[in-house]
C-alpha cells in the first residue's frame, strides 16, 4: 500500500501565501492534506483564512498555540514574559474582534495531534509544537541537534512526526536508543518564515509499505515585497515588524526569539 500526505503550517492571517502554497500543492495530488495549526494572529487577514480552510472539509487542521491564545482570549490571562509578548497579546486580542464566533469556535474545537496508520505498527504523528506540548513552553527549535530532539521523543514510537510551529522546514533522521529509526518533518511556514529563506513551504510525507517512509520539504516563489507592503499598511499595530519577517525570511528581533 502507499499513501501521499502534504502538509503546512503557521499561516497566520496571510492569505497571498497561502494562495501561493495551495496552488502549489495541486501538483502533488495528495490522498491527505493536513494544516498543522495556527491559522490566524501576526497577519491581517484571519478571518479570510480560516473561512479558507473551513470551507475545505477535505483538509485536516490542528490547532496551534497562537490559535488557543485568539480563541481562548490569551490577554484576559496570559503573563507577557516580555514587551514583545505584550505586543502578541494584544494583537490576539485585535484579531478576534475581527472573527466571527462561529469561524472561532469552529477553529477551538480542532484536535491537538492527529495520528495516521497506514499499516499496523507503523504510525505517523502530526502535532504543532511537540507531542507533548502545544508550543508556548516546548518546541523543536533549528538550534537543536538530532540528539538532543532524539532524546526529547523518548518513548513517542511513531515511524514519524510532523509538526510546525518554528517556522522554517525541515527533515531530520535519528536513531533511538532503542535502536529505532524516527523521521521528523518541520512543514512550517505557511505566513512568514525565520529560517532565513523568505519562501513560504509545505511538506511532503509518503509511505510505501513495510515501514518505509520518504519525507521532503518544497519552497514556493512568492512576491514577498507586495505582501510586505499590505502587512504593513494594514490594521496591525507593529504592521512594520511582520513586513520585516515577510522580507527578510527572519524574526524580526533576535532578543525576543519566541524559542
Ligand atoms: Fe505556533
């Protein structure tokens, strides 16, 4: 047996770039999509995506950290560790003014991790940050070794994982010290991307039977400048910030690093 799936992540609000990586994953005629959380907050079009995607039931979506802060009103009872985090909290708050309750308790109610199982035995795990934790403490950040995260899967024996969250794609291969082979795709990022290629990406994930899995990630051409410019005059406070993100294809301020 075999079975395709594609998978992307992080769109936050930008509309163009998910156009972008929809259209792109037209070639991959995939038996399984899959949006691996965070729709909305950091763009000015939240709305607009999660209509998007709620109007495509063939999808699978999870739902990501800054999904929880807009629907669950994050800045009634989050702690802001930092200004930046102050800036985040309010622009959640401005971001569900902007949706309506049916679109937002559409989105709350979308599952944490989903896990297919194409043959018995051999699963593979889809969840935003890390299986054990949604994202606002814990993630699978690019400066991690395959070591480091090997040992953080301790006892999770999915053939494979896919998350988002840290917004750059990418696949590692690692031994356990079972002496179990793991495969972890990154899709991320749909919106704007910080490992510094601009591009917005999606992945690819296929299984060919007998537990052999092949993993990819793509990047899509996209007019980042245009989309740089709207973030920018949009309703967003900080618009600036985001277009910087948007541009340069890195966050926009090294001393706020979210993980
Ligand atoms: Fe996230």
């Amino acid at each position: 047996m075999s079975f395709k799936w594609v998978l992307y992540s992080d769109i936050h609000g930008q509309i163009p770039q998910l156009d972008a990586v929809q259209e792109a994953v037209k070639k991959e005629e995939a038996d399984k999509v899959v949006v691996i959380g965070d729709l909305v907050g950091l763009g000015p079009e939240p709305a607009e995506v999660i209509e998007r995607i709620k109007g495509m039931p063939e999808i699978e979506v999870i739902i990501g950290n800054v999904d929880l802060w807009v629907t669950r009103n994050v800045w009634e009872w989050g702690e802001p560790k930092s200004p930046h985090q102050e800036w985040m909290f309010r622009m959640m708050q401005h971001t569900q003014e902007r949706i309506s309750k049916d679109l937002l308790e559409w989105l709350d109610k979308r599952p944490y991790s989903i896990t297919y199982s194409p043959e018995l035995g051999h699963d593979f795990h889809i969840f935003h940050a890390t299986p054990y934790e949604i994202g606002d403490e814990e993630a699978f950040p690019f400066r991690l070794t395959d070591d480091e995260i090997a040992e953080k899967l301790e006892g999770y024996d999915f053939d494979i994982g896919a998350h988002g969250h840290i917004h750059g794609p990418s696949v590692r291969n690692f031994k356990k010290s079972n002496g179990k082979m793991q495969k972890l795709v990154c899709a991320a990022a749909v919106g704007m991307s910080w490992d510094g290629d601009p591009r917005p990406s999606y992945a690819v994930v296929e299984y060919h039977g007998d537990g052999k899995w092949d993993a990819r990630v793509e990047r899509v051409e996209f007019d980042c400048e245009k989309q740089a410019d709207f973030n920018e005059n949009s309703w967003i406070e900080h618009g600036e910030r985001i277009a910087g993100m948007i541009r340069s294809g890195t966050f926009w301020n090294p001393d706020h690093m979210p993980h």
